[in-house]
C-alpha cells in the first residue's frame, strides 16, 4: 500500500525529500571550489569516500553498540552483486563525473546528469522487457530536446567542453545500469544495508585507484581547504542526503519522492549561478526548463510495481 498522505510522517518525509535533493545539489559546487586549488579528480574523489567512508562506519558501529548486532553474512551472489553495482554505481560513475567536473560548469554537468531516469527507462525497456506507459515515452524526446537546447550554445562545441558532455554522459549511463541491476538485490539486503556495503566497496574502489597513481602522503599535504571541501562532500553531499532518501521513501514513497527530488537541479543550477559566477545563455535556460518538464512529467506517472517498489538510495536527482 502506497505510504498514506494524511499520517504525521508524511510533512516530515517531504521535508526529507528535499533535504536530499539539497544535499546532492551541492556537490557540483563544492567539487568545483576545490578544483581551485589546483587538486585533481582523484585526489578529490578519495577525500569525499575517505570522509563518507569513516561516516558510515561510525554509524554502523553505533547502531551495534545499541544492540542491533552484526548482519547475517551475504550470500555469494549478493556479494558479487554489491560488487558489480559498487563499481559501477560510486566508482565508476562518480569517477566519470568528477573528471567532467574539470571543463564542465557545474550548471550543465547537473543538466546532464538529470538524463539519468532516461537511460533507465532504455534500459528496462531493452533488457528486462519491462513496458513503459506513454507518457514516459513522450517524456523522452522531451528531455532530449532539452538538452540539445542546452548543448547547442556556441561555447559548449569548443573540444575541452565536448569531453566534458562525454564524460559526464557516460556516469549518467553507468549509473542508469546500475539502478537497473539494483532493486532485486536491494529486496534482499534492504536498503539501509545495500547503501551502505555499495558505499563502501566503491570507496575500496576509488581509493585503489588514488593509490596506483598517487602517494598516499599526498593527503597529508593538501591546503586546508581542499580538505574541508572533501569533508563537505563525503557529509553534505553523500551521508546526508543518503540517509535523507532513505527515510523519505519510507515515509512517502519512491515516486512521490523523485518528484520532490525535482527541486535539486533547479536549486544546482542556482547556486552555480549566485556562487560560481556561471552563466546560461536564455537558449540553455529554455532547455533546462524542457528538461525539468520531461522528467517531471516522466515522474508523475506511476511505476509499474507500485510506489512501494524498491528504489536504490542513490542521487535520485543523480549521483554520485
């Protein structure tokens, strides 16, 4: 039964709603004042799992400490599953995107990654054989005229611009992939589980990755500021809003939610524009809107499994 509208739970869980979508808006902006200081992708990246990473584990020492107890061990399957989805859900996608962030306002890689329910519907629709009501299916084309309203500016065709469209795309389809491949394991981890072992196989991942190109000395060395940027980012962008989506949902549903989720690219944009000094031309302002209105028309209409179907505790405005 979809989550009651009436009950004393369900002022709070819009209020949750939009603190995840806010929390998720601000991680463009802080990935973009770090890059001030002249500190790379990875370097960046490792900070925001560091910090993420020591958060969830915190927590999840607390709720043993009350008592919960250590969970029942993962089947083969499932671990293989966390795996695969860790990789491409916050390693992968977060990686891409990141690296975008380099030639991309941050206005635009938020416009980008606003595609991501898109790519899920192609997705489904090819490989699970799942149909889609129309009004998704005009949602669509839609969304895609948007973003060739917001694309099709003079200064987003130089080179430097197009890899970063590019990169940025291919996080939206990893991250696609892995709402698609998530629900059944999220059925049967839960979903404060699954987000939370996704979350740190992927920092394992990232860290890695730091590690075969950097010294890990390197962190002790960063100015001050780029490392309050990536606690910034491993609490404000990633903890918090984690949470705050995945208390929402119990509280008022997965759809009614995403729909809510709507205010993070427009308060994304926003602050991109009063904090970063970015520019959209009338044009990008026009698609950003068309955008807005494919996926929110695409939102309001039901999911074929119910409200109360799974839905992963990842940026439902986007991630990583």
């Amino acid at each position: 039964m979809p989550p009651s509208r009436t009950g004393p739970s369900y002022p709070f869980g819009v209020l949750l709603a939009i603190l995840a979508a806010f929390g998720f808006a601000t991680k463009g902006l802080f990935i973009k004042f770090a890059y001030r200081y002249g500190v790379d992708a990875e370097t960046l990246l490792a900070l925001r799992m560091l910090f993420a990473m020591a958060i969830f584990a915190l927590v999840i020492a607390a709720r043993r400490l009350r008592g919960a107890g250590p969970a029942a061990p993962m089947a083969g399957k499932d671990r293989l599953h966390v795996l695969l989805l860790g990789f491409l859900g916050y390693y992968l996608s977060s990686w891409l995107d990141f690296r975008g962030l380099l030639v991309l306002p941050a206005s635009l890689e938020r416009l980008i990654l606003l595609l991501y329910p898109t790519f899920t519907v192609i997705l489904t629709v090819v490989w699970k054989r799942q149909r889609q009501p129309a009004t998704v299916w005009f949602a669509l084309p839609v969304c895609y005229g948007g973003i060739f309203l917001v694309l099709a500016h003079d200064s987003v065709l130089q080179f430097g611009m197009l890899q970063g469209v590019l990169l940025v795309a291919g996080s939206t389809l990893s991250y696609a992939c892995y709402l698609v491949l998530s629900p059944p394991v999220i059925a049967r981890l839960g979903s404060m589980r699954f987000s939370e072992s996704v979350m740190l196989v992927s920092g394992g991942m990232v860290l890695a990755h730091f590690s075969a190109g950097h010294s890990p000395k390197l962190l002790a060395t960063l100015p001050g500021a780029v490392l309050g940027y990536g606690l910034l980012l491993g609490f404000v962008s990633t903890v918090i809003p984690l949470y705050a989506l995945s208390a929402a949902i119990a509280r008022i549903g997965s759809a009614r939610t995403s729909v809510l989720g709507m205010v993070g690219p427009i308060l994304a944009v926003g602050l991109s524009v009063a904090l970063l000094g970015e520019r959209l031309h009338p044009v990008q302002w026009l698609g950003a809107a068309t955008v807005m209105a494919g996926v929110f028309l695409a939102g309001k209409t039901p999911p074929r499994l119910g409200d109360s179907a799974p839905l992963p505790l990842a940026e439902s405005q986007r991630e990583g």
